[in-house]
C-alpha cells in the first residue's frame, strides 16, 4: 500500500506532465500564471498560487519552461525546446509524468 507521500509525489509529477501539455497548446506563445491555474483547475487539480508556483520552478530548474517574472511573481509561463523534447518523449525525467 502507498503510503500519502508517495501519493502526493506522483501527483505533482502527473501535474508537473499537465502544465507541460498545457503549454503545448499556446507554444510559441507564453500562458498567464492564472490562465494556467484555472485550466488545471478545470481538469481537476485546484492549487494554490505557492503550490503552482513550486511545480513551475521544478520545470523551470529542469529548463523545460521558460518564465518571465513581475516583482517576485510569476506572470508567464513558456515552453521550451527542452519541454517540448520531454513531451515528445526524445528525454526523460522521473520527476514528470506525460
């Protein structure tokens, strides 16, 4: 049996997955910070503004995502070649589920 934090680690990393793909569909383009939280909330993973924010930096230290900061907050997210290869499945990451 599982205990809840390897629950909750294979949640973020499925979420991790979903903020990519998410992205895949403005690509080039960049996503709002809350454009993207509403949409994962719309498939079923409501989140708090840290919580978003810590799965955001996970990709952004991974360098899948680029990310343009207002002050100290996020304001918009972008895929990068990098995120774009992890959806493709040309590399991997154990952290991020597809």
């Amino acid at each position: 049996m599982l205990n809840k934090d390897v629950i909750e680690n294979i949640e973020n990393n499925r979420r991790r997955g979903l903020i990519l793909e998410n992205l895949k569909q403005k690509y080039p383009d960049g996503v709002d910070f809350v454009v993207l939280q509403k949409a994962l909330e719309i498939q079923g993973h409501s989140l708090s503004k840290r919580e978003l924010a810590s799965l955001i930096e996970y990709l952004k230290d991974g360098e899948y995502v680029k990310v343009t900061y207002f002050k100290n907050y996020i304001l918009v997210i972008t895929l990068s070649k990098k995120g774009i290869d992890l959806l493709e499945g040309s590399i991997r990451d154990i952290g991020v589920i597809i």
